[in-house]
C-alpha cells in the first residue's frame, strides 16, 4: 500500500503552465559571502585592493574595516565605500568588480539527489533547466529523471513542479527544458527497481 502510494505520489506534480516556462526574472546579482572581489579607488592606487567577502557577510578595505557587502549590489557597495573614503579622500570614485561568485543563498540555484554532481550554484541571468544539468554533470544511471522535481518559492509560498529530465536529456526533446529562477531547487528522484 505504500510503495503504491509513493508511486502514485511522484507522478502527480503538476507541472509549469507553458506560458511560465520561460518568463525572466527581474535579476540583479547580490554580493554574497564568498565572493571575490576587486575594489578600485581611481587616482588612489594605494587604495585598491583585492579580497574574499567573509562568512558573516562583511568585507574590510585599506582605511575602512567590517564594511556589509552581502545583500548589496556591486554599485551600491562601490557608493558605500566612497562614502567611508570621503573622511580620507576628496570626492573618491570607486568601483567594486565581482571576480568568484558565489552569491547569497536566495539567488543560488541547488541540484539534489541524483545528480552527478549535486551543487549549489549562482544563479546567472536566462539559466535554464539544460544549463543547470550541463553544469553538474547530468545525472546518475541510477536516476528518475522524469519523476524529478522542481522547488520554487513564489510569495512565500513553496511550490512543486514535475520535471521531465530524461525526455529533455536522454531524448533530446526540448521541449522539456525551463527557464529557472534565483532559489529553484531541482530533486533528482532515484528509480525504483
């Protein structure tokens, strides 16, 4: 009775109205702790540096320690380091470039199960379900493509989507593939034999 229960379960995720398919997120990419950057200060080169955004989300520069970087955008840091080097400098112009991204949980899109390589990766701008596969090397041979399942938050809200990995990958039916959303996370279901 079980088994049949869980059997029946994995078949019954509705999947993504095709209009949704590939709508694009409103995406601007947040600093996370991690990340690697370069801060430029122009016509101060003693001021420049490199660095890794610490684990509790702060970043230190030459002058200026325990500045928040995770959570803001790479221009909204650049402001607040100007604002800290105007003590030091007249009317300094920086800029923060990103290097490693590793980015804040909420824009990381995770693959769980089995995957080859399960991974949480950054999300980048027009991912889709093929690119995410790519990226972590497709599945395992032990795998359930078609009774996977895609987690997306949508107002607070947590949602469940089939998937149909092994038409998109096996097949080659594109038809199969999505655009994917900061915070998706993909379940690789494990086939039952």
């Amino acid at each position: 009775m079980l088994v049949a229960f869980t059997l029946s379960a994995c078949g019954s995720q509705p999947s993504l109205p095709s209009g949704e398919r590939f709508d694009e997120p409103d995406y601007n990419y947040v600093i996370g702790p991690g990340d690697t950057m370069e801060i430029f200060v122009w016509g101060n080169q003693e001021l420049s540096t490199t660095g890794i955004v610490r684990p509790d989300g702060k970043f230190t520069t030459r002058l200026v320690e325990d500045l928040q970087a995770s959570g803001k955008t790479s221009t909204e840091l650049a402001r607040d380091i100007e604002k800290s080097y105007g003590e030091y400098v007249r009317q300094p112009v920086v800029s923060v470039i990103v290097n490693g991204f590793v980015g804040v949980p909420e824009q990381q899109v995770r693959v769980v199960g089995e995957a080859a390589t399960p991974s949480s990766l950054p999300y980048s701008q027009h991912m889709t379900l093929l690119d995410l596969m790519i990226a972590v090397g497709g599945m395992t041979e032990f795998a359930a493509g078609n009774q996977s399942v895609l987690v997306r938050s949508h107002s607070g809200q947590q949602q469940s989507f089939g998937l149909r990995l092994d038409d998109l990958l096996k097949k080659g039916d594109i038809s199969a593939n999505m655009a994917l959303k900061p915070g998706d996370i993909v379940i690789i279901s494990e086939s039952w034999f």
